[in-house]
C-alpha cells in the first residue's frame, strides 16, 4: 500500500511538475509577446507624433501659399479695376457720341 501511495503521489508531483513547465514556458512567451507589443505601441507612437508634425509643417505651408496667392489676386484686381477707370471715360465719350 506504501508503494502504491508513494507512486502515484510521485506520479502526481510528475504532472505538477510538467504543469509548472509548461505554465512558465507560456509565461515567457506571454513576456515575449508583451516586450514585443510595447515596441510596436512605441513605433506607433513615434510615427504618429512624426506624422502629426509633418501635418503641422503642411498646414503652415498651406497658409502662407493662400497668403501668397490672397496677395496675388488682390493685385489683379487692383490692376483689373485701374483698367476698367481707365477704360470709363473712353466709354461714356463713345456712349455720348451714339447718343
């Protein structure tokens, strides 16, 4: 009876044993795993904040090409409208002249 208790808690401290194994193994890979998301979260983070200051930089260059282009068409109009005064009385003398 002695050696039959014997043996089967030695069978059973066997499978604690292999149990123990096998749940420190998953625990390394879990580790593993975990190291290797928090490098991936990291090169996320960075390409977002890299991303986010490349969206800044365009939003800049944005602004100052509308400034540029507000400027231009500002002066062509202004060029415009000195042509048309210039143009006026050339106009209302002919106009008179039909009348």
């Amino acid at each position: 009876k002695r050696l039959a208790a014997s043996s089967q808690k030695f069978a059973e401290a066997g499978k604690v044993a292999a149990e123990l194994k096998s749940l420190a193994a998953r625990f390394e890979a879990d580790k593993e795993a975990q190291e290797r998301l928090l490098g991936q979260a990291e090169a996320a983070r960075s390409a977002q904040a890299h991303d986010g200051r490349r969206e800044a930089e365009l939003h800049a260059e944005l602004r100052t090409e509308q400034r540029e282009l507000d400027a231009t068409r500002y002066r062509l109009l202004r060029e415009h409208e000195a042509a048309m005064q210039a143009a006026l009385p050339a106009a209302e003398g002919a106009q008179a002249s039909l009348l």
